[in-house]
C-alpha cells in the first residue's frame, strides 16, 4: 500500500463534509500526508447458530439472537444430520423441508428466512450446509432486504450430488452497503428454477424431493470505531447512526429515496445536505426525489442531532444510469396464488433482460431478477404496498 492518498480527493470530500458543519463559508486546507498503519487481526463473531440438535424447538436458534422463519408453506421436521458439518457425535440432526411447489409455480417463494440486528457488525457472512435428494430443486438462491421494502438477488448456488450434505456453503456480504450495522437485515434461501423451470439435482424435479440444512450460521466482524466527524460531540451519549443512507442509481427521470437510522437521546434532528450544502427543508429521517435529474446527482449526507450533540453520516453517492444499451419493454402483470405475480414480455433472440420493482411509481428501484433469457418469471413480493415492476432489455 502506498503511504500518501490523493490531496485533492481528499481535499474535496473534506470541503463537502465541512460545509454541511459550517455552512458555505471557505475553508483554507492544508496537505495531509496518510500513513499506513498496520493491520490488525479482528476475529468474526457469531450473531445467531442453527444447529437443530433440539428437535423440540426446531426453528429457535442454538445461541445468539435471531428468528428463523419458513416460507413458502413448506413442512420442517427433524431428520439424521449425518455427513454435515456438525461436531455432535450424539443427536446429531438437521432441518429437513418438504412440500416444495409445483413445477413453475413458486419461484423464489419457498425456503427459510433469517432475521436478525446486525448493529455493531459489519462484514456479514452466511454459512450452511446443504443436502437435497435428487428430485429436489438443484438450485438455491439467496435474497437479502436491508431496508424493509424489497428483496435484493444475492449469489446462487447449484448442487451436483444429491442425498449427500455439501457442507461449508457461504454467502460473504462484506462490502455490500447496508447490511451491516443494521437493526432490520433479513437473509433468504429459496428454491429457484432455471428461467421459470425447476432443474432436479439429479435431473427430474418433484414436489416430493426435499431438503436438510444444518449448521446455519451467521457472523460478522465487531465495528471497534467511526471515522472522525469534525461536527460531531464527544459526548458518548450523543446520537448513533444504526442504519447509514445506501448509494443509488436511477434511470434519468425516476425516483430516489434515501433514508436513514438512528438513535440518541430525546427528539432527533435531520439535515440532508448535497455535496456539503444544506438542502431546505430536508429535516426529516427520509429524503424522497420524485424525480432525478443531473442536477440532483452528487453525494448526500444527514447530519443527526439531539440535546446533547450531532453525527454525521457516510457519503451516498446518487449517479444517473448511464448503460445504452438498456431498453424499455412492455410488461404483463397477471395475479397468482398466495400473492405471486406472474410478469411476462416479448423477447427477441440473444437479449437478456433484468426485473426491477419499486414501492410506488417513485421508488426506489429493486432487482428482482438479472440474466434472464426468457420472457417470463414469478415473483411474489411482500404485502402491504403498492408495486410497480419493470423489465430491461439488454
């Protein structure tokens, strides 16, 4: 690593960050030389443990805090965890999952779902292991939400050998924006298919293959500090961010929401600012953009106070989607069962095309789905909104 970082780089976030402390006025600044330092080692914890030993209380978690739910209706029992990675030597069993949907219906819609605070922790890390007979779906893909509203696509993965537990699978999050130190992170592992078809692990797909999980685990690296807030009281009771604003990128002409978390003593104050300067009237925990211009792009920051003092929050980056070759396309939406939504549009030959969702017309967008070379996916979202869903073509 090299010991100096550019000046003015560095010269130009601080004079955003000191404007949002100070005001507009000028801020003379000198050359600042950065050091290196040496790494230290820090030892991930474990936030929650599944080891389904306690046949009785399935669901409960084995140690830390967290809540483990099923969805999709499917019907857990215990069954033998031989082969996992599980030290116990006696009582050694596992989850086992049945009663996985139809071909073609469901997708993404059966499997577990984990729901646990992350504040204090960052670089989140998800490990399982894994054994499907070989009627079961082949594939499982992870879904995560940070904020609430929609679910975002994570890593999949295919299994190649069935009735045998393929153990230490991992999903890494470190890096990800929003999952860590956050109050509401939920984590999933469904059942998908390959396009809107399910793929057997040995070839065929049947409603009456399943599957075994075992040594759930979620852990993360204890947060130890913040980088230095200039504006911010030293006293440790003054306010805590728990959820920082997420970076965004829109199409030109969509909308943005930017929204963040925290804590402090009494009734808590907001100012959002862009690029340093203090936006009017941006006072509240939500910052909505009805619709995102050039002019709206740049770096937004909060800063959170209370009786006793103030923080400032990281930077959110708000950047126009530039890509040409996005395309619009017109998309059927036709009501399913238990609350899916089946999309279908026109496809022509050797596109791909990526599904996004919003809350409302000027939400901000999710990816539901990416890659896809057919033209038509299900999609089941949670309930209580109003949703809007659209397909690019690439």
């Amino acid at each position: 690593m090299k010991p100096y970082t550019s000046v003015p780089f560095l010269a130009s976030r601080l004079q955003r960050l000191l404007r949002c402390v100070l005001g507009a006025t000028a801020i003379p600044l000198v050359c600042i030389r950065l050091v290196a330092g040496t790494p230290v080692a820090v030892v991930p914890q474990s936030l929650a443990l599944w080891d389904f030993n306690q046949t009785n209380s399935l669901l409960n978690a084995t140690s830390g805090e967290a809540t483990l739910a099923i969805l999709g209706d499917l019907r857990t029992a215990p069954a033998t965890g031989t082969g996992s990675s599980d030290p116990a030597t006696q009582s050694d069993y596992a989850l086992q999952l049945t009663g996985f949907p139809k071909q073609g219906t469901g997708v993404r819609a059966a499997g577990l779902e984990i729901a646990a605070s992350t504040v204090g922790f960052d670089a989140l890390v998800l490990e399982f292991d894994l054994r499907a007979t070989s009627t079961a779906s082949r594939r499982i893909q992870v879904l995560y939400a940070t904020n609430n509203q929609g679910l975002l696509a994570g890593p999949a993965f295919t299994l190649a050998t069935s009735s045998v537990f393929t153990n230490g699978l991992r999903v890494d999050f470190a890096g990800i924006p929003g999952v860590g130190n956050n109050p509401d992170f939920r984590v999933r592992l469904v059942s998908d298919g390959e396009g809107d078809v399910y793929v057997g692990v040995g070839g065929n797909y049947s409603t009456a293959g399943t599957w075994r999980i075992d040594q759930l685990r979620l852990s993360g690296v204890p947060i130890t500090s913040q980088p230095a807030d200039p504006g911010a009281a030293t006293d440790p009771l003054s306010p805590v961010i728990t959820a920082q604003p997420l970076s965004l990128e829109v199409p030109e002409g969509g909308g943005a929401l930017f929204r963040v978390a925290a804590r402090g003593d009494g009734p808590l104050g907001y100012q959002w600012c862009l690029d340093g300067n203090p936006l009017p009237g941006a006072t509240r925990p939500e910052l909505r953009i009805a619709q995102v211009y050039h002019g709206q792009t740049g770096f937004y920051t909060v800063r959170v106070t209370d009786g006793r003092g103030s923080i400032l929050s990281d930077e959110a980056a708000l950047t126009l989607a530039t890509d040409p070759t996005v395309t619009p396309t017109r998309v059927e939406a036709v009501p399913g069962p238990e609350g899916s939504i089946r999309l279908a549009w026109p496809t022509r030959p050797g596109a791909t095309y990526s599904v996004l969702r919003s809350v409302g017309w000027d939400g901000p967008p999710v990816v539901v789905a990416r890659g896809i070379t057919g033209g038509s996916l299900t999609d089941t979202p949670p309930s209580g909104a109003t949703f809007f869903y659209w397909v690019e073509v690439r």
